[in-house]
C-alpha cells in the first residue's frame, strides 16, 4: 500500500465504505486516477467505517 504521506498529497483522495459479506463495512481510499491508495480492516458498523475515515484525515492534515 501507501504511506500517509502520499496519500495526503494524491490529488483529491475519494473515500468510499463497502460492506463486507459478513454485515461488517471497511472503507478505501482512491486516488484521481482510480488507483487504490489504502484500505482499512473490517469495522461493526458503517459509522464506525466512517469515523475511521475521519480520524484518518484529522491525522494526515495534523502531520503531514
């Protein structure tokens, strides 16, 4: 996968939620060009899926 880093610095990153196929959700971050930038592992509940996105860009915007 990516560092953080450059995941900061991808042209507009899209952050999408997928549910899984046992009702868990996880989310992705894809750059401009569709690339896959990073994935997270399986979170309860899509809420969580999101907070986990948002912790992530509250992170990457305080250090990076």
């Amino acid at each position: 996968m990516t560092n953080a880093n450059s995941l900061y610095q991808a042209d507009k990153p899209v952050f999408e939620v997928f549910p899984t196929v046992n009702a868990q959700y996880y989310w992705r971050a894809k750059a401009a060009n569709g690339r896959i930038l990073c994935h997270s592992e399986n979170y309860t509940t899509r809420q969580a899926a999101v907070d986990g996105v948002n912790s992530l860009i509250r992170n990457i915007k305080k250090y990076y």
